[in-house]
C-alpha cells in the first residue's frame, strides 16, 4: 500500500503491473479472487458464500497441484528468478 503524486501514477503503475506480471498466474487470479470474496463478505451482500467459499478451496488446490508452485521453491532454493508457466 502506498500513494503516489498524479503526475508519477502512471509510472508507478506500469512499475506494479510488471512486477505482477512476474509472479505466478495461478497465485495471482487466487489473490484476486479472495481479494472479492472478503470484499463482497465485509459489504452488504453474502448470497452464495458457499460458492465464494468453494471456488477459493479449488484455486488454493489448483495452486498447490500447480508446476509453478514447484517451480517458484526450486528457484527459491537455487537463488535464481522463477520461470511461471500458468500451470
């Protein structure tokens, strides 16, 4: 969390947008995901909490099962960038 001057959001924007782009897709659609199902929990609407709650235990799932999760500690433990596949 930060702000920044209007006249740099743009940079700092593109700046966060690339270091998105350098984690693992998997991880990120579930962040995103649990990022609306908190929002839609915290407001005035929880019709289909069980389907919020289902869709989060199968992303977290499909990231544990994922080549990226093997992927991101190998190059953790070799010290080197990781290579994400989306898979």
């Amino acid at each position: 969390n930060r702000s920044v001057a209007g006249e740099i959001l743009q940079a700092a924007t593109q700046r966060l947008a690339a270091e998105l782009s350098q984690r693992a897709p998997l991880s990120v659609q579930g962040t995103k995901v649990s990022i609306q199902a908190v929002l839609d929990h915290l407001g005035s609407t929880r019709d289909g909490k069980k389907e919020v709650v289902g869709e989060l235990d199968r992303l977290v799932a499909a990231v544990y099962e994922s080549e990226d999760l093997q992927e991101g500690l190998r190059a953790l433990s070799e010290q080197r960038a990781p290579n994400f596949k989306g898979h």
